[in-house]
C-alpha cells in the first residue's frame, strides 16, 4: 500500500513551488515521482498535428515523492502517513492528528 495515491491533496516541502498545495494527478511508483496539479509547471514546445494546434503549452512535471507531504484532514498542515487495521481493513491516518485519510 502506497503512503500517497491519487486523488491525495498533498504539501510541496521543497523546490520552487514549497508550501503549495495540490491534488496528484498521477502516482510513478518505480520512479518515485508523482504528477502534482499546478505545481512544477514547466513550458514545452508542442508541433502542430491533426488533433491539437501548435505553440507553447505550460504542464506539469514530475515533482519527487519525498519532496511531498500529505495534507492533514484536519488542518490542511503537512503530516507524515501511518498505517494501522480498522475492521479488518488496512487503513491510512494522518500521524500528526489521527485522522483516518481514505475513510
């Protein structure tokens, strides 16, 4: 089970975007790396195909899984994951409150 999954409104703790806060688009286990919505926006140069037009489009970049940190249920403050067995159902909670975070 993985300590941040999509759909997760996490906390950025370094690089230019720290403090912000988004919601993962998309989780890259084996490289370490998640999709952030609005953070680490880079521009990239697209060419012109039958489907989309041509110009300079701003989206994200892989932000590294340890530059990010679950936002607390509670108070929106960045807060390490613990794991632990409710009704027979492996669950995640925020350590920093106790709250449940998939409940």
């Amino acid at each position: 089970m993985q300590k941040i999954k999509k759909g997760d409104e996490v906390v950025v703790l370094a690089g230019k975007d720290k403090g912000r806060k988004g919601s993962v688009i998309q989780v890259m286990p084996k490289d370490g790396k998640a999709l952030v919505s609005g953070i680490n926006m880079v521009k990239r140069h697209q060419s012109q195909t039958p489907s989309r037009e041509a110009g300079i489009i701003a989206k994200e970049a892989p932000i590294d899984l340890s530059n990010l940190a679950i936002a607390d249920p509670k108070d929106g403050k960045p807060t390490r994951v613990g794991f632990r067995v409710e009704d027979g159902k492996k669950v995640r909670f925020a350590k920093r409150s106790g709250e449940l975070i998939d409940g």
